[in-house]
C-alpha cells in the first residue's frame, strides 16, 4: 500500500485496535466469494469447471473460494447455478430478512446482487421491484435477473428521492446507498484516496434523502436495510442519524443472528458528535477483522402491526386482456381459433404448445400470470404486484418470443424451466457445450430431439435453446451473445 494510501487511511486509526492488522488486511486482495442457486442443481457442474470452495458459515448457501476459474469460462456460472458476489455485500439483505409474500424494494439496485438474493429468499413468488436512476445499470440488472431465472423482479427507473414513489407501499425497503466506496480498495485500491470531505458531505445529503424516503415508502411493521461501501461514518451513523430526528415510530433494530462474521458494531460518537444512542446496533465490517472489504449496514423497523404482502388500501393488481393470470382460473378471452400453429394473440395455445413439445407437466404453468408484451410473453407470479403509479418495465422476464410461426423459447425460460422437460431435449458433451456457448454450431446426431427449438443440457444442467436440424446433423446455437457481462471464452 503506498503511502498516499496509508495517510487516507489515518483518519480510522483511532477505531482500529490492531492498526497493523487493519492495513494489511487492506493490502491483499479480496477473495472470491459468492453463492449458489437454492433452486438449481449442480451435478457436480462447478467441480467440473475448477471450483474449490468452502461454505461461508454466517449466510447459508454461501462459498468463499480456494480456487476458480474466470466466470466466462464457467459453464455453471452461466447456467445460473451460482452468482459471484463479495462476502460483505450479502450482510444487507440477510439483515432485511425477506418473507414469502412480500412486496419489496431495491431502492438503488445495480448491478442486481441484492435484488437476486431477495428475490431468491422469497421463494421466486412476490413481487421486487429493483429500481436504479441510471438506465445502463439496469442492463446488468436484468442480465442476472435472466441468468438466475427470477420471474419476481420487476425493474424501474425513477429517482429513489422522488415524492412519486407511494407512502407505506412496501413491506420492507433496502438503501444500498451510493456512497464514497472507501470499502472496496481491496478490489479498487485507488478508492480510498478519492474520498473528500466535500464528496462526503454531498453524498450524506443524498443517502439521508434515500433513507427518509424509504422510511416513509414502508408500511407499519416494515423494515428498512441503509447499507454502504464506505468507511466513513458521515455516511452511515450520521445519516441514519439525521434521517431519524424527528421520526418517533422508528426502531433501530438488533441485527440478530451473525455467528461466523466478525463485526464491530456502529459507532456512538466520531470526533466529538454525539449519534442517534441506538446506533451501536449497526453492523461494521473493518477489512482487519473480519477480513472482507468496508461496510456498514443497520436495520429499522416501522412500529405497528402488519401482514406480509397485503395490498396497499384502495388499490389493486394489474389485469389486462392480453394476460392470463394461471392459479386455476382465466383471464376472459374468446376461445382460440382452431389451428396448428400457435399465433401471438392466443396466449393459451402458446403454453399448451411448450407442453407438448418439451413434454412439460401439466401443471408447470399454475400459479404463474402470462402478460403479451409486443412480441414477448413474460413471466410472473400470480402474487406479483407491483402497483406502482409509474411505468414498471418490464414485469419478470421473456419467457417465449412469438414473432414467428413457431414460437421460441427463451434462454431465460429454459433455464427456468428447462429441467421438467422430458422430450425434446438434447444432452451435450463439455466441448459442444462450450462451443453453444460461444454462439456456435454443433454437428452431430440426437435421436432424442427432432426438428425445431431445443432445450440444450450438459451434465444433467440446462444451458439454453439450440435450433436443431436433423436432416442437417447440425444444432444452431441460440445462446444470447448481449448477456452483461458474459464475453466469449477463450478455449473450453
């Protein structure tokens, strides 16, 4: 660390107890971490790849790992059967403690992390809304939403400040607030030394209006999560601080149970200011103790009485004439015309027509709500209610492009549901599904599949959606080559 580094750092001295454990640890580098789909198996996929992990004990499902190979080069990775995330950013949302049912908030969302691990914990059903004010930023967004196969999320674009956003709406809020990220020189080490007082000062103004707006966005019995990437705590006590004068229903919450993470807790007081006497309920992580980047993050709760996922008085769920809502019953529409193909219009010939050339289940479409979307039909719960007074684009994700005769899976629909197929269906060895991957085609013969979209597997694992031609012995990928972040490998 240079010393440019090391005199930005002074300003901490005084809360470090091993100061010289404190700068090492912000010399190495962070290691990989990240966690696994609940809802995914992994036949042994990621060992396949070069994962060597260990569980990380304080958040179920989590890894830290030993060895690993770059995440294009993981066929896991894009399979969706796991999701690389740095070990102090999961603390947010185990704090936020989601519930089947809820309708939830991501006030500042990208790159998306968050939203998946709330999504995930609600079991795919609910609704979460994941709103940035930067429309680049949903792209990635919506990638890992695709990837993971998260038919809850619902995306916005509208200034987490806004007065727009609906009084007591949400049964629980997250504030990943934009800050100063002094906490992650250990993957950005120039970060620390851009970090000004007058940064400071004009982001805490920001973060306090987020968290005030959150705190007037939940319903009595809500929680709030404020969490940030910085030291700094004119950007974490201080603005919880701030953003409590005045407000007498709101608690500051223990963080319950973290055996496993090392944490200190918030501050009381920094250089002779006094802060809100239940901030030593907050959570920090120091790079010297608990050997993850900088973070902070406290909960907060709304008094009173509540009922998770209980619409917002006087208003109701969306219900359009080009969506069925399939929980046993139908959305009023003429019967189809009779006819082989499916066209755009007849949502219910399009379901029947993937159950019968994947041989799905009859009841793989119950409880989920199918919406046309120009040429698209998208996926969601049929408990998923945004109900908000501005545009939601889009509601879930794509699962089926009908814009041709035949209509076309999606790559997200098959990784969503791609494992309950039993026809239809062709299995790859790891160099062809590498060469799928990279958008190529395949030559070979599969006795399993005939001529039309393909659900494409390796190991068991479904990758995606191949158009095979048998009188060709050719598979055309139709892997997505604009997924965020998923460049082409070099080699297999």
């Amino acid at each position: 660390m240079s010393d440019v580094m090391e005199q930005a750092l002074e300003r901490y001295r005084a809360l470090q107890p091993d100061w010289t454990a404190f700068v090492g640890a912000c010399r190495r580098p962070l290691e990989l971490t990240g966690w696994y789909h609940p809802g995914r198996p992994d036949y042994g996929l990621a060992a396949a790849d070069g994962f060597d992990s260990e569980p990380l004990h304080w958040r179920p499902g989590a890894f830290r790992a030993n060895a690993a190979p770059p995440m294009t080069q993981s066929l896991a990775y894009r399979a969706g059967l796991l999701h690389i995330q740095e070990e102090a950013s999961m603390l947010p949302v185990r704090l936020l403690g989601p519930k089947p049912g809820e309708r939830i908030l991501d006030l500042c969302a990208a790159p998306g992390n968050k939203t998946a691990e709330i999504a995930l914990a609600l079991g795919g059903r609910g609704t979460v809304v994941a709103n940035d004010l930067i429309a680049g930023r949903l792209n990635v967004v919506r990638t890992t939403r695709d990837r993971l196969g998260l038919p809850n999320v619902a995306t916005t674009q509208v200034d987490g400040c806004s007065n727009a956003w609906p009084d007591a709406h949400f049964d629980a809020v997250l504030v990943d607030a934009p800050c100063s990220c002094e906490g992650t020189l250990r993957r950005h080490p120039r970060a620390i030394t851009r970090s000004r007082a007058a940064d400071r000062t004009r982001l805490a103004a920001t973060q306090t209006a987020l968290l005030r707006n959150a705190l007037r966005m939940v319903r009595p019995g809500g929680r709030v999560v404020y969490a940030t990437c910085t030291f700094a705590p004119e950007e974490n006590e201080e603005v919880v601080t701030d953003a409590l004068r005045g407000q007498t229903d709101i608690l500051v919450e223990h963080p319950g149970e973290l055996a496993g993470l090392p944490f200190s807790e918030g501050l009381r007081s920094w250089q002779g200011q006094a802060f809100h006497p239940n901030m030593d309920r907050a959570v920090r992580l120091w790079p010297g103790k608990a050997d993850t980047g900088g973070f902070f993050a406290v909960l907060l709760r709304r008094e009173g009485p509540h009922e998770p996922g209980e619409m917002a008085p006087g208003r109701e769920g969306p219900h359009e004439p080009t969506e069925l809502a399939r929980n046993g019953d139908l959305a009023d529409q003429p019967p189809p015309p009779p006819a082989e193909v499916p066209r755009p219009h007849e949502l219910q010939r399009v379901l029947d027509f993937l159950t019968d050339s994947f041989g799905l289940p009859d009841a793989w479409t119950r409880d989920w709500r199918f919406r046309l979307r120009g040429r698209s039909i998208d996926i969601t719960p049929s408990d998923h209610v945004p109900d908000l007074p501005f545009p939601v684009d889009p509601r879930g994700f794509s699962l089926v492009r009908v814009n041709a005769r035949v209509p076309k899976l999606s790559t997200q629909g098959a990784l969503w549901m791609g494992s309950l197929a039993t026809q239809q269906v062709v299995e790859l060895t790891r160099d062809q599904a590498w060469s799928f991957v990279r958008g190529e085609s395949v030559g070979g013969a599969w006795p399993t599949a005939g001529f039309g979209y393909t659900i494409i597997r390796h190991q068991g694992v479904t990758l995606g959606v191949g158009l095979y031609r048998p009188e060709r012995n050719e598979l055309e990928s139709q892997y997505p080559r604009h997924w965020a972040g998923l460049n082409t490998p070099v080699g297999g």
